[in-house]
C-alpha cells in the first residue's frame, strides 16, 4: 500500500476544516483553499470546495454574500452562523478524540515494528 492516502482522509474532514478556516472572519473560496494549503494540506482545487461551501451554506452552517468588486469579478464571501460555531466546537471535539484514537493504534503499530 504505497499510495498517497491523503486525499482521501482529506475528504473526510474537509467540511471540518472549512468551517474551522472562518473562525477569525468571513472569507471567500481562493482564499480559503489558499489558507489550507498553508497550512499543509494540499492544494484544494474549485471542483472540491465550492461543493463542499455549498453543502455547508445549504445546512445553514456558513451564510454567503455576493459582492461586486471594483476589478475583476465579484466574490462570494463566506461567514460562519452560530450554528456553524456550534457545529466546529461539536465536531471538533469529535475529530480529535478519533485522531487520539489513531495515533494510539498506530504507534502501537510501529513500537511492534521498531522490535
């Protein structure tokens, strides 16, 4: 298994991740894929965020706004609701008691491989 599995564990937690990128504000989606790629994650292409900011808009979680801009085109800015904030606390909490969970199975792994 010598594939590059992070793309998919990525999918898993991209909402996660999107909704923890507007915590300090509202933000639109180049700049969100910008922010998560660095932070380390990959670049996130439009084919896979905007979806993903669509599905969290639709569930009430980010609340969007079309602005016009001077240059270019307009943008579509992104806040998280209070329920968005609820949501990332919950879910949050969730994501890293998982993460704590695989860590621990995993080191479990390499101690046994180390001997």
């Amino acid at each position: 298994m010598t594939s590059d599995r992070r793309a998919s564990w990525l999918k898993g937690v991209l909402d996660l991740l999107v909704l923890a990128s507007l915590t300090d504000g509202e933000n639109y989606g180049y700049e969100i894929a910008k922010d998560l790629a660095g932070a380390g994650l990959g670049q996130i292409k439009g084919g896979t965020l905007y979806p993903v900011l669509n599905r969290l808009e639709e569930a009430g979680l980010v609340a969007a706004e079309f602005r016009v801009t001077e240059r270019g085109p307009g943008r579509r800015y992104y806040r998280l609701t209070e329920e968005g904030r609820r949501t990332l606390t919950e879910q949050s909490g969730l994501w890293l008691e998982f993460d704590e969970a695989v860590r621990t199975v995993l080191s479990r792994g390499n101690e046994e491989g180390a001997r």
